[in-house]
C-alpha cells in the first residue's frame, strides 16, 4: 500500500471533525475560566487587597483549583468536551502538572511523581524559556535601532 492509498483510508474511516463546534466549545470554556478567574480577582479587591496581592492570590486560587478538579476527575472530564478551551495557561499547566504527579504517585517520590510530572511540563519550561529569550534578544536589538514597541 502507498503512503497516498493509506492517507485515502484513514480520511475515509476517519470521524469527520466538528471544527466550529469545537472552536465555539474551546472559545467558551476559556471564556468562562478566565471570567471566574476575574471574579475572583474582583472578589480579592472587595476584599480590602492590594491589586498585586489579589493578583498572586487570583493565581494560586486557579492553580489550586486546576489542581483540585485534576484529583476529582472533573478537568479531565471538562476538557473531553471542551478540547482546547480547558489549556487557559495557569489552570491548563497546573492540571498538566498535577495530573502525572497524582497517576504516578505509587512508584514514589523521585520516580514516580518528579520523573512523570516534568516529562510533560519540562518541553514547556524548556520552549517557554527559549521563546522568552529570542523575543527579548529580538526586543533588545530594536530597541538599539530606537524602535519601541512597549
């Protein structure tokens, strides 16, 4: 068989995907996660805190949130139905996290849960910090030609 006869096959026995369906469900729950991250940033500022305290506070709320639906099987759930929209950085990494570290946590402390949680979360850091510094060497260079940008 071909690589051209087999591309046939599997676009013919593959499911047809719901591409609007899917980007409507994704821009929604997104949506939805970073509006309760609002909420709870706004409830924080009710509170009496300072806008950068409500801020890291709003963060480990998320996090501990990811963390908590991770555990109870509900992110897992949510993101089967809502595909992209559930990888909102803060809560999408802390469930890519936790997720591996709570599977593996039977084969122990460093083979179990250190080894699994940054086999998925370690190419992010890796690429992340990668990025970050092309686009600062890239931000550096214009502004030594007096272009700025921010």
């Amino acid at each position: 068989m071909t690589p051209q006869e087999y591309g046939a096959v599997v676009k013919r026995n593959s499911p047809k995907s719901k591409t609007y369906v899917n980007c409507l469900a994704a821009f929604c729950t997104g949506g939805g996660i970073c509006a309760v991250g609002q909420g709870i940033f706004e409830a924080y500022n009710a509170l009496g805190l300072s806008e950068p305290d409500a801020k890291t506070l709003t963060s480990v709320t998320l996090i501990f949130i990811g963390i908590l639906l991770t555990f109870l099987g509900v992110y897992d759930r949510l993101a089967k139905h809502a595909g992209a929209g559930t990888l909102v950085p803060i809560t999408g990494f802390a469930n890519a996290m936790s997720s591996p570290a709570i599977e593996f946590k039977t084969e122990g402390l460093i083979t179990g849960i250190g080894t699994k949680m940054f086999a998925i979360a370690g190419p992010v850091i890796v690429y992340g910090t990668f990025a970050a510094t092309v686009y600062g060497v890239i931000l550096w260079a214009l502004h030594m030609f007096g272009v700025t940008l921010f």
